[in-house]
C-alpha cells in the first residue's frame, strides 16, 4: 500500500528530501505523493513531525 499526505501537513519539505524514490513534491498548499511510484518504505512518516504521511 502506498502512502499519501493528509491535510495536516505543515509543507515543511521534511518527507521531500527523505524519499529514496524521489516520489514526493510540492503541491499547491501541502507536499503530496506519487502513490504509483511509492514503494511504501515509510521513511516520509518516520521524519514528518505530524504525522501526515499515511497508509492508504
């Protein structure tokens, strides 16, 4: 299962530089995941602050 970013992300860029598929990027007002190309390794939810990163 991939991962995805809920509304409580602060955009802080933290998950950004911690993806080792380079999956995540800057949306309009939160960061947001490419689900097809998130292995599911869970490095985004381990640096997050709030938790935003989620299992689908």
């Amino acid at each position: 299962m991939a991962y995805s970013i809920n509304d409580a992300c602060i955009s802080c860029g933290a998950c950004e530089s911690e993806c080792p598929v380079s999956c995540i990027t800057a949306g309009d007002s939160i960061y947001v995941i490419d689900e097809d190309t998130c292995i599911d390794c869970g490095a985004c939810a381990n640096v997050c602050p709030v938790d935003a990163p989620q299992q689908k």
